[in-house]
C-alpha cells in the first residue's frame, strides 16, 4: 500500500510539472507573437499599396488614371510628414506637355514638384478619358511601399 501510494504521489508530480510546462510555452508563445510586428507591418503595406495598384495595367482608361491621380495627390497631402509614403508620380515626356498640344493630357503642366511629389492635382494635369495609358509602379526596397508612379500613353 505504502509503494502505491508512493507511485500516485510521483504520477501526480509529474502530471503537474508537465501542466506547468506546457503553460510556460503557451505564454511564451503568446508574448512572442505579440512582440512579431512583421506580419503587422506586410498588412500595412499591403493596405497602403493596395489603393493604387488596382490601377496596374498596360490598357488603362483615362478615367481609371485620372482617378489614380487623384488618390496619390489625396495620399501625399495626408502623409506630408512620412516621406516613405509620399509617391512621385512620373509621367511620359512625350505625352506631357505644358500647353498639352498632342491632347493625351488636359491642362498638364511639365513640372509636378521640386520633389517630384504631387499635391494638387493642377500640378498633374488630367489625362483624357478616350485614351488608353499605361501604368505602372515602383517601390521602396527598404519599406515595401510604393513610391513611383510611371504613367505612359498605351502603344
């Protein structure tokens, strides 16, 4: 009798240690994910990229770009103090034009920014709608976000 009991009180010991044990990793775990802000910082940029690349494409309407135009000017006035966020917008020389004479863009103006960072769409110009551009963008190799903006007439 005295050996069962000795065993039971062994068997309990263990059962319990093993409990604290696996408690033990479960915080762990838990405060580590808490601390793991990278898939908190991809979501970010995903959010934040996701309002402008719906516009990639190769056959985009004017409309479409005009729209795009108006969401980077929107974005670069709301983040004026996180420069990573900021998007310059590039725009094809040979359909930019000051006084806009080969009509792919309306009241364009040949200079966007001292930076190159749009905030006013006056300073962009609009494209037509009955034309077709191109789109595309490039982004910032240290945070992920966009940061360029290439807009081209369509071939």
């Amino acid at each position: 009798m005295e050996n069962a009991s000795k065993a039971l009180i062994i068997a309990g010991a263990i059962l319990l240690s093993i409990l604290i044990i696996s408690l033990g990793i479960i915080v762990f775990q838990n405060a580590k994910g808490a601390t793991d802000t990278s898939s908190v910082d991809g979501l970010a940029v995903d959010t934040f990229n996701s309002k402008f690349i719906q516009y990639t494409g190769n056959k985009v309407k004017g409309a479409n770009v005009n729209a795009l135009l108006e969401a980077i000017v929107s974005n670069n006035l709301t983040n004026t103090e996180d420069k990573s966020k900021q998007i310059e917008i590039s725009l094809d020389n040979t359909i930019v034009t000051a006084d806009g004479a080969n009509k792919n863009w309306n009241k364009a103006s040949s200079t966007v920014a001292a930076d190159g960072k749009a905030t006013d769409i006056k300073q962009v110009g609009a494209a037509l709608t009955g034309k077709a551009y191109s789109v595309s963008f490039e982004y910032d190799s240290d945070s992920g976000y966009v940061n360029k903006c290439i807009i081209k007439k369509a071939q």
